[in-house]
C-alpha cells in the first residue's frame, strides 16, 4: 500500500511539472507571438505568403487548447460579422478568391481573437501588459540598431530591409509592411503607455513613452506623427477633466518644450514629413490615399449589401488582386457589404463602452489597464482610417486583449457573489 501511495503521489508530481511546463510554454510562445505581430516580411511563399508570426499564433493556440483554456466564448458581432462575411464569399466577383479570402477572416477569428481572449481570461490583462511591454522594448532595440547600421555605416539587415528614401530621408519599418503599418501598431502601445502614466500615476511608463516617440518619429510616417497628436490631446483631456490641478495645466508647455527639442533632433523629418501637411494637398500627403476613396465608395454603392466578396476588390475593378482600397471602413463596406461593416464597429464600440463601466464600477489596477487598451483600440479605429487592413493581426489582437479582460471581470464578479 505504501508503494502504492509513492508511485500515485510521483505520478502527481510528474503531472504538475507538466503544466507548470505548459504554462511556461504557453507565456514564450505569447511573448513570440506578440514581438512579431506584426511581421509581414518574415515568411516563406508555399503558393501563398505563410508567416512566420502565424504559425507563432498556432502554436499559441495549441498550447492554450493542451492546457484546457482556449475557449469559444460569446459575442453576437463576432458571430454576426463572421456569418455576413461568409454571405459575401457566395456573392463575391470571385468566388474562388472570396474562400480563399475568407480563411484569412476565420484564422484571424480562431486563432488570434479567441486566442488572446483565452490568454486574458486566464492569465490577466496585467501579466499580458506586461508581456508587451517587454516585446516592445526588444522592438525598440533593434529598431534603434538598425537606424544606427543606416545611417552611420551605411548597412542595412538583408533581412529587415529599409523602406528606402524619400527626399533623401531614409525610411524605417522594422519588419512591417511599411512604416505607416508600424506606425498604427505603435500608437496602441504609444496610447497604454501616455494614459497608464498620467492616469495611473504609474512612473515606470515613462520609458516607454519616450521610447515609442522616438520610434514613431524616427519611422518617418505622417500617420505616427498624427498618432501623437491625437493620443496626447485624447488623454489630456480625459486627464485634465478629472480635476484641474496646476501640474495638468503645466503638461501643454512640457509637450510643447519637447516638440521643440524633438523638432531641432530631427529637423529633417519633420520639415518633410510634417510639412507635407502643410505646404501641399491632404491628399498628397496621404501618398494620394484620399483620391482612392471616391472610387471605392462607388463601388460600395454598386454593391451595397454583401460587396463584391472578401479579397475582390481589385478583380471586380480589373486590376491586379492585390490593388486594395486605401480606407479601412470603405473596404469594409466594398468588399463585404454594410451588414458586415456595421457588425465590425459594433465589436469595437462594444468593447470600449463595457472596458469604460467595467473601471467606472471597479477601478483597479485590471480594469484601469482594460480602459486604457479600450482607449488604445478607439485611437489606433481613428488613425486606421488614412489605410486599409481589417485583417491586420495585430488588430485582432487588440480586440482579443479587450473580449479577455471583460470576460475575466465577468468572472471574478461571478466568483464573488457565489
């Protein structure tokens, strides 16, 4: 009997190492999964472009199914703009080319929003924060090394390749698409970040404030510059109306103090890239994106229920596949009707409007950075407007963050009153 008990309490022992090892796992493949988010030149063409952070997000999500907490949880406008998505794919120009399109929509449902829900749901909104904080800085890291490889020595990571020039100016994007893509992922972290230390009063978010400026500035993207601009004003003003205090006051001539030394660093940069705003047309400083939505919203009225089908928009118009819109609500609306885009901003204006009563009812250090995501997430909607992509991972990561943090508050208030 007592061998017995020994190999039962071993057996035990061994099984509890193995979870430890599994949320182990699961926290580096979370950290992974969020440093290359964004990574659209990373990956391999089998037929189609297979990413590298896609099959991160795999993995990710296996791991959360192995430990038992990767769940299919409810939301009507995931749902519903799933089920109006698939309508479209049967309408579509293309049939062919909607199915296709239509994995990218289920993929980023499946493995991305329900994954980072299940992460959230299970492990906090906090540890989360944590992780991206630390994802950013490895960000930064490299980024500011590859800036100091251009433009020092010349050199450049074959690897990470540059954006080019642009009035002599070198363009820098990390690993994504393009500097104004990085741009938009930054501005969530640039918006956690300026709202957490003025609102939390939480000093250690300082470095990443100055560390996601620089970066946005040095991306040399308009979209980053009007990022700025929009965060601060947004968050100074939630911040200044909780009570006037002479420090609040101060906080414009301390922004305006380091514009200054921002626009003498890099005197360069913002001549062109600010400038641009002023000296030419909207349109020209939005690289001709504003000319683009007349034409797209023609071809939203043309087709105004279901569009002409997920990842159609260039065929119907005779162009290649992978000429795209240049306004992420217009391509919504053309390509997958106006149910589906209704649906979409339902989801976001959803999960601002409960993160926002979740902290008015309870406010803590979760649901404070519940709010200041769902504030990163309504900044990141507005400045998305200038681009196209609603299939971005990194945007359905933000939506994911959000679904987990009110379904664990939903939890732990259940817990409570049981």
């Amino acid at each position: 009997m007592e061998n017995s008990s020994r190999i039962k309490l071993n057996k035990k022992s061994l099984f509890s190492d193995i979870k430890i090892n599994v949320d182990t796992f699961i926290h580096i493949f979370c950290f992974l999964s969020v440093l290359f988010i964004g990574a659209d030149l990373l990956g391999v063409n089998v037929g189609v472009n297979l990413r590298f952070d896609q099959i991160l997000l795999f993995v990710f999500a296996l791991l959360l199914t192995v430990k038992g907490k990767y769940r299919f949880t409810y939301n009507i406008w995931i749902i519903m703009f799933a089920l109006f998505s698939l309508v479209s794919v049967f309408s579509a120009f293309s049939i062919k080319r909607g199915i296709l399109f239509y994995f990218s929509i289920a993929y980023n449902i499946i493995f991305i929003f329900y994954s980072f829900t299940s992460y959230v749901k299970t492990y906090g909104i906090v540890c989360f924060i944590n992780i991206l904080r630390k994802t950013c800085y490895v960000q930064f890291v490299i980024f500011i090394l590859q800036y100091f490889l251009k433009i020092v020595f010349k050199y450049e990571f074959p690897f990470l390749p540059t954006y080019g020039f642009f009035m002599g100016i070198p363009r820098f994007r990390l690993w994504f698409y393009e500097p104004s893509y990085l741009a938009n992922y930054l501005v969530f972290w640039f918006s956690i970040s300026l709202y957490t230390y003025l609102l939390g009063n939480d000093k250690s978010y300082f470095k990443d404030i100055i560390f996601c400026a620089l970066m946005l500035i040095l991306s040399t993207s308009t979209t980053g510059f009007l990022g700025i601009a929009l965060v601060i004003v947004i968050v100074y003003l939630i911040w200044i109306c909780k009570r006037v205090t002479l420090r609040k006051l101060l906080f414009p001539i301390v922004i305006l103090v380091l514009l200054g030394i921002s626009y003498f660093l890099f005197n360069d940069i913002f001549e062109v890239f600010i400038g641009r705003l002023f000296k030419g047309s909207l349109d020209s400083a939005s690289g001709g994106r504003i000319t683009g939505w007349e034409e797209t919203f023609k071809v939203f009225k043309e087709n105004p229920l279901f569009g002409v089908g997920p990842g159609n928009y260039g065929l119907y118009l005779g162009e290649d596949a992978g000429y795209v819109p240049s306004n992420v609500t217009l391509e919504l609306m053309a390509t997958l009707g106006i149910f589906s885009a209704i649906t979409f901003y339902a989801l976001t204006l959803q999960q601002i409007v409960k993160s926002v009563r979740i902290y008015k009812n309870n406010k803590n250090s979760e649901t404070r950075l519940l709010v200041a995501c769902a504030i990163g997430l309504l900044i990141f909607t507005i400045i998305l407007q200038v681009n196209q992509g609603y299939l971005r991972l990194y945007h359905w990561m933000f939506f994911g963050i959000i679904e987990g943090g009110i379904l664990r508050h939903k939890r732990s208030r259940k817990l409570k009153y049981e």
